[in-house]
C-alpha cells in the first residue's frame, strides 16, 4: 500500500487511541468481584467504552447469550469500520477482517454440528454481522444436519470448498479437517494479498505478524491432534495451516512427538518454540492466544507500519472481548474469582 505520512499518522494515532481505552487492571478487578451477569453488564456500560454499545440493554433482565452476541458485534463493528480508511490501508484487508469472522462464525457451528449441539448457535447469532456477508445467518440458525449447513452457504465461495465433507453413510464429521480448509483457504487469500499488493517494510511486517500467528496456531493444533483425536503424524501434518515459518524437518519432528515434552523438544528448534519455552499460561491450549496478545501489543506500540498497527489491534480487542465473555461465563456458573482470572489475557 502506498501511503501519505498524514493517512499512515491518522490510522496509527486512531488505533492507538482505541487501544488506549481498553479494559485495565482495576476494571478487570470489579468485573471478577460481580456476582451477576447483570452486574457486569451493569460496570460495562457504566464505566467503560462498552457504553454506547450497551445502552440500551436493561442489565435487570439480560441473557448471557444477549450480552455475548452484542459484545462479539462490537468486533464486527471494528472490523467493518476499516472500510473507512480505504485508500490507505486497501479494501482487501478489510474484506480480510469479514472473511476471518465468517471463517470463525462457520468454525463454531460446525463444530456444535459435531456435538449435536447445533440449538446453541441461536444464542451466538451475530445478526448485525448479517450486513457483511452472503452467508445466511439464520439459515445457519435453524440448520440440523450438513445438508442444511451447505444451503446456509449457497451463495458463498464456502460451498465449493466444504461439500467434500459432507459426512456419507452417517459418518461422523470431521471437524478438524473442515476447520483446517477454512482456515487454510482464509490464509492463503491473506498472503495474496500480502504478496500482490505490499512491499518492503510493510510487507516484511504483515508477513511476521501473520507468520507468528499462523505457527502459533500449528504449534496448538499439533498438540491438540496428538491429545484428543490421536491422529498419526502424517494425517496431523496434513491439517496444519500453511505460511507458517517453522521448518519441514522440524514440524516433522513436531507431528511424530509421542509426548507433549517431545513436541515442546521439538518446537524448541525454531523461533516461535523458544517463544513458547519462556512463555507463562495456565494451560497449553492458550498458547496461540497469548502468543498473539503478546506480540501485537508490542506491534501497536512501537510498528510505524499502518497496517500492521490496525490488524495489531483487531488481534487485542478480540482478546479483549474474549476476556469478558470468559468472565460472563464465569460468573454466570458461580467459578472463583481466581480461576477466571487465570483465563484472562490483558498483561
């Protein structure tokens, strides 16, 4: 992208200023000490930038669901409002923005269709992301079996893509390797964009920051594969996502790991492992997330890159929103205080 010094100033001090009004410590305290959904939402739309977006919500009567789906709006808010800065950050990564939010939306249901817990999506609607995509959300809503699955999409490049997985003689769905192709396909239209259309520092940094994030990602789903789907090391290589940076022979060792301390043996060979080796996280699964939080926070504050800063904040305010519905969680179901704080990401 080619950029003015007043356009790459404007979106940098823009970003950075709406980070400047995220949730800090003391927030993060009265929100653990609610006792009620309605109370949380109550300290959001008293005390923090959440307000307007809450305003209209009565906390004496709100659904958890309700709080959540207008809580995960405000992203899709963020992410459309890119299409603002057009002509200097380009209007394909703001589409970006909408492809990876129908990825995740289509990732969650199939993976409630997997579980037979496809009644759950109606509470995770985001209706007002409705505006920026083909895909019918509540077609999607209603859909019972991969049959209608496939028609909520018929209007959208997805269906070409998922209808080889349609689950044949009842058998069962394979969740990973569609989550795998959606992600992949996302990724790979990313780094066209990266490839066609940046140059020099702000392609060498677009590269890193998503590079980073997708060998994170792999490094997670490696160890997820070998825990709880114990696949053989061939069919795990086969569904971990590509651009990553991390070298064949050394994802290899990775995927034939018998044991989480041989998988972090492995991924200690290349950068992101030593990453990981001195990261602090309650538990392996969080590793992408923090990894990310960790490294876009220091993206925002000291890249001079504009694109680069913009997609370093779209990664902290859905950590942030994360945050929040992991606390709504919590406190909906009576957790301690002290074990929903150690599922928060925010230092």
């Amino acid at each position: 992208m080619i950029f003015t010094k007043y356009a790459a100033n404007a979106i940098i001090a823009k970003a950075r200023c709406k980070y400047g009004r995220r949730l800090k410590e003391k927030d993060y305290q009265t929100l653990l000490a609610c006792s009620s959904v309605g109370e949380v939402m109550s300290y959001l739309k008293t005390h923090t930038s959440y307000s307007s977006l809450l305003n209209n919500m009565n906390e004496r009567d709100v659904h958890r669901g309700q709080l959540e789906a207008v809580l995960k709006q405000q992203l899709i808010h963020d992410y459309a409002s890119v299409s603002h800065y057009e002509i200097a950050t380009g209007e394909s990564f703001s589409q970006f923005l909408i492809n990876r939010a129908e990825v995740e939306q289509l990732s969650h249901f199939v993976m409630l269709l997997g579980s037979g817990n496809t009644e759950r999506y109606v509470f995770d609607l985001p209706l007002q992301f409705s505006a920026h995509t083909k895909i019918d959300l509540q077609a999607m809503a209603k859909a019972r079996n991969y049959s209608e699955f496939l028609a909520a999409v018929e209007k959208t490049r997805y269906k070409k893509l998922l209808e080889p997985f349609r689950p044949t003689n009842n058998g069962e769905l394979n969740v990973p390797a569609i989550e795998n192709a959606l992600y992949s396909d996302l990724y790979n239209r990313l780094f066209e964009i990266i490839n066609n259309h940046t140059k020099g520092e702000e392609k060498r940094g677009l590269t890193e920051l998503f590079t980073t994030h997708i060998d994170l990602m792999n490094f997670v789903r490696v160890l997820r594969l070998q825990k709880y789907y114990h696949l053989e090391p061939e069919e795990i290589r086969a569904q971990l996502l590509p651009h990553g940076s991390i070298r064949e022979a050394v994802l290899r060792q990775m995927c034939e790991a018998t044991s989480p301390k041989e998988l972090f043996a492995a991924a200690a060979q290349s950068s992101i492992g030593k990453r990981i080796a001195k990261m602090e996280y309650s538990y392996a699964g969080e590793i992408d997330r923090r990894g990310d939080f960790s490294y876009a926070k220091r993206q925002i504050r000291f890249s001079t890159v504009p694109t680069v800063v913009m997609m370093s904040y779209f990664s902290l305010v859905q950590t942030e929103l994360t945050n929040i519905i992991n606390i709504i969680e919590g406190v909906r179901y009576k957790v301690d205080p002290d074990t929903i704080k150690k599922l928060l990401i925010y230092q």
